[in-house]
C-alpha cells in the first residue's frame, strides 16, 4: 500500500509530530510504502528506502498563520498532481487544501 501522510512534523518530541511518526513507523514495518508531506522529518524516516519525503518548505513566513497558509496551498498542490499514486491520504486537521481519505484531528500539539 502507498500511504501519504500530511502534517508539518513526523518527529519524537513534539505531540502531533510523535503520533504521525508512529503511524509512519508501523506502517513501514509493514512493509507499506509511505510518502511524507511535511516541513520535518525524523532522520530515521528520511533514510527508509520506503519513504518518500516532500518537503514543504515554510520557515521563511513571518507568522504561524502564514505558514499554515502556504502550507496548506504547496501540499494541496502536491497532492493534487500526485493524489492518482496514493492508496491513502492522511491528513491532520485543516492541514491541507486538498482531500483525503482520514482526517485524524489530534489535541496533543507541541505548545499544550
């Protein structure tokens, strides 16, 4: 199966970021392959052979808003140019313009 999981971070220490990078852990023991569409990433993700990372670069935003903004429109793009390659789409929240299959809405972000 080709995942694609979209979120800003797939990381250890950071809540949303943890669960994503658990889903993405699992999956890849599995034996799935899994696209990333986020800002970070792990380095253990980024060396699998069955991950496929896009990043989306924001940094550079002056405002969360305006991050989560030009996050939303370079992922919906990404997605809607590539979504015919994916089995899943994994989404968190209003993280994206485009659609998806599972939509997980977390309470476990970095700053509560």
């Amino acid at each position: 199966m080709k995942l694609c999981i979209v979120t800003h971070k797939v990381m250890k220490n950071d809540g949303q970021g943890r669960v994503n990078y658990e889903v993405a852990k699992e999956a890849i023991r599995r034996g799935h392959h899994v696209t990333l569409l986020a800002s970070n990433v792990a380095p253990e993700l980024q060396q699998s052979n069955q991950v496929n990372w896009i990043f989306i670069p924001v940094k550079r935003w002056p405002t969360a808003l305006i991050r989560h903004l030009v996050f939303s429109w370079r992922s919906g793009n990404w997605l809607n140019q590539h979504r015919s390659e994916l089995n899943l789409v994994k989404v968190n929240g209003s993280i994206t313009r485009a659609g998806s299959d599972v939509n997980a809405v977390h309470f476990v972000h970095s700053s509560w």
